[in-house]
C-alpha cells in the first residue's frame, strides 16, 4: 500500500497532541492561541486519514450552545479545508455541509443542550471535538463519551477556562483520563499571533485589567460577566475584608442553606458581631442525604443560634410522609427558621446591602466566594441580551444559600449579645 506524506503546519506545542494514539486530545488556553483554527484543520486532517483507509463514519463537532451553523464551528472547518489543496480535493463544502466525496466520512454539528439525549442515537462518530467546551456539564459528558464508542474512536476538546469547579477542568485538566494528551495554549504560543490581535491584547491589559487574564492568559475569570455581586465583592477584596476570619467563642453561629435533591446542598455559617458579619465557614456537596449534613454541623464544633432554611424545607419526602423540615428536627437541628419567599431581584438586593458588612474566610469559605463572584445573569443566546434570571449553574447553590442568609436575618431581629444559648437536647 503505498502511504502519502503531506506537511501541516502547527504551532510548536500543539504538534504532540496529534501525534501517535490517543483517546482524548484537548488544549485549553486564553484567546489568540490557535487552538480552534489547529483542532478544526486536524480533524478534516483525520477525517481524510480515516475516509482513505475506507472507513465510514462521521466527525460530530459539539458546543453547549447551537442555534444555527453560524454558531459552529463550521465556517473553521471548511476555511482550513479550503486552504489546503489535497483536502479540498477530497471534500465537498457546501452551505450547509462537509462530507468526503467518498462518502466516508461525513461533518455533523450539534449543540449540545438542546440535543443531548439524540447524541445517543447518532451512529459510527467516529471523532468528536467539543469547541468551547468550559460550560459543559458533567451530566452532558455522561451522555457524550459513551455514545463515542467506535473502536479508535476519539475525543477532542478546547476551551478557554472559566472556573475550576467546572466540570470540563475537573474531568480534563485536574484529573485527566488515561490516554490522553492535552496542553495549554496561549497567545504566546501562537506563531502568526496578528498584529491587530496584539493592539486588542495591549488595549486589554492597560484598561481591563480584571479580565484580561483570563482573556489572553487563560487564567480563571475572577469577576464573572453579568455578575450580581462584582462591585461588592471587589470592594470587599480591595478593604481587605476577605481574610482569615476566627471563630468566636462568645457569639452563636447561623447557618445558612440552600437544599439540593439530586443537586449539591450549600451551607453559609456567619457570626453577627455589632454591626459586622463574620462568614467563618462554607460547606458544599451532593449526593447525600440530610444525615450527613446534621453529621458536618456537629463535626464542625460551632455551637448554633440558628439555622436558615428555604421555603421548600416543607416540602414531604414521597418515601417517608415527613417533611424536610421535621427530618431535619428527628436529626437533632433546632432552631429553624424559613426564610421569606421573595423575589429573586429582592434577595439579590438584600446580599448586596450584606456584603457591605461582611467579612469573609478567604481559605475556608474558597468555593463560596468563587459562588459569589460567577453568580450572574443568564445570557439569552438568541436575542443576544441579559436575562432578568439568574444563570443556573455550579455557583447558583452558594449563591442561593447566601441570599437566604440575607433574607432570612432581615426578617428577624436578633440581640447578638444575649447569653449562647447551650442546647439541652440534640446536636446544635
């Protein structure tokens, strides 16, 4: 058989990624990098590889988000098809379709959070590239990875960081799976960076300072685009009051819920001292039951005045007849209080007047305060303009924890000097 050699040209650091086997092949980085025009010009490069060997199938290329082709990664590929002679010589680029005149091999695209449950039907994908990838689920990725299933088959995924709590850094840069090869790749490390690129970048950094690394560094984002709390938050950084805050013996502890059924459970505790709020500590997880929960609270060792819980601690459990609320009372929690049911813009407007007065835990209320700065506005894909809702995501359960805090002690009026109460009965 004879084997044809063709030369692609790729940045320095890219190039392993594509050489040898792999199951899953992925770069991450800020913009500018090359990342998406190399991932685009590779998997036409591999569609080619395949559909010459006789192989039959389909390259599926995913984002969370796609409304139309003009939101895909289409327009890429067929450029990077185009500007190599013997791609094009084997594609077929129309309007609305890539396919090899063969008919090996065929482009589909997908957004994913409209059609995650038919990514189970597709059949034969044979390569998948996930482009912007940082916003997918961990859920989208149970239904994905299995439905790529032909043998050889591949993962590809590029994304530009958000937060490490997303599922796409914990699944790839955290702990990434066998058989993988994945880099980071920044502006630095593109080398045709443009010129009009690097004005954009200069301009970035001199008059956006809090975004730009995260734009060109590929940094974390720190104040979130449409967030709720980026003013107080950054106000609160720049007093100093995010800080290590101690545990006072001398003053009860309110906890603060947000109750997740098969989602995470989020838990603020805070010390009202005078006129100031100590957050101490921040608790989150999912996955387990009310129990272990009433088990965090007496491990921690704080002795509680307390708790606030949201209006659906009412609701009944289908399995036991009981309510949240009287499980939680089975399990030693006293001191119950609902916090009111009010509109959601009207506890968005009761945390920022509470922000003003906190100071938080920077080690141990970490993921919490990530809660606080990425809470934001969803983004209305189609209309191109800010939802009046909040954005439903990993940081929504802190964030609503925190505004039942805010809530739930504004409907109340406590005297922080009175004697702790020392419960005769129970855990707290």
């Amino acid at each position: 058989m004879k084997h044809e050699i063709a030369e692609i040209e790729l940045p320095k650091k890219l190039a392993p990624v594509f050489e040898g086997k792999a199951r899953v092949r992925g770069s991450f980085g800020g913009r500018g990098s090359s990342k998406t025009r190399s991932f685009a010009l590779m998997s036409a490069v591999k569609g080619y590889q395949l559909g010459k060997q006789g192989i039959r199938g389909q390259i599926l290329c995913a984002r969370e988000f796609m409304n139309s082709l003009g939101e895909s990664s289409f327009e890429e590929i067929k450029i990077a098809i185009q500007s190599i002679p013997w791609l094009n010589d084997y594609y077929e680029c129309g309007e609305k379709y890539i396919r090899s005149k063969d008919g090996n091999i065929t482009y589909t695209f997908a957004g994913l959070r409209r059609s995650l449950e038919s990514i189970k039907s597709k059949a034969r994908i044979l390569l998948c590239w996930v482009d912007e990838a940082e916003a997918l689920s961990g859920r989208a990725y149970d239904v994905l990875i299995p439905s790529i299933r032909e043998t050889d088959s591949e993962l590809w995924v590029t994304w530009n960081p958000s937060s490490k709590y997303s599922a796409t850094h914990e699944r790839f840069r955290l702990d990434p799976p066998t058989n993988s090869k994945i880099v980071e790749m920044n502006y630095r490390d593109n080398p045709w960076f443009p010129e009009v690129l690097e004005m954009t970048r200069l301009d970035d950094k001199t008059k956006r300072p809090d975004t730009y690394g995260h734009i060109w560094d590929g940094d974390f984002l720190i104040y979130s685009e449409g967030s709720y709390y980026a003013s107080e938050m950054r106000r609160m950084k720049d007093e100093g009051r995010i800080c290590k805050v101690p545990y006072d013996r001398a003053k009860g502890v309110i906890s603060s819920w947000d109750l997740g059924i098969g989602d995470s459970t989020a838990i603020w505790y805070a010390q009202f001292i005078g006129a100031e709020v100590h957050i101490i500590d921040y608790y989150e997880t999912s996955g387990v039951g009310l129990e272990h929960y009433a088990k965090v609270l007496q491990d921690k060792g704080y002795v509680y005045d307390q708790h606030i819980f949201p209006h659906d601690v009412r609701v009944r459990e289908l399995g036991t007849g009981k309510s949240r609320i009287e499980t939680l009372e089975d399990l030693g929690i006293r001191d119950i209080d609902i916090a009111p049911d009010l509109l959601v813009d009207d506890g968005i407007q009761q945390v920022r007047t509470l922000l003003d007065k906190c100071w938080i835990d920077e080690e141990k209320c970490e993921k919490g305060i990530d809660c606080l700065l990425n809470y934001s506005r969803d983004w209305d894909d189609n209309m191109k303009v800010w939802r009046k809702r909040p954005q439903h995501n990993w940081a929504s359960h802190g964030a609503d924890a925190f505004r039942y805090l805010a809530v739930g002690y504004s409907e109340h009026t406590f005297n922080w000097d009175k004697p702790l109460r020392r419960k005769l009965k129970g855990i707290v």
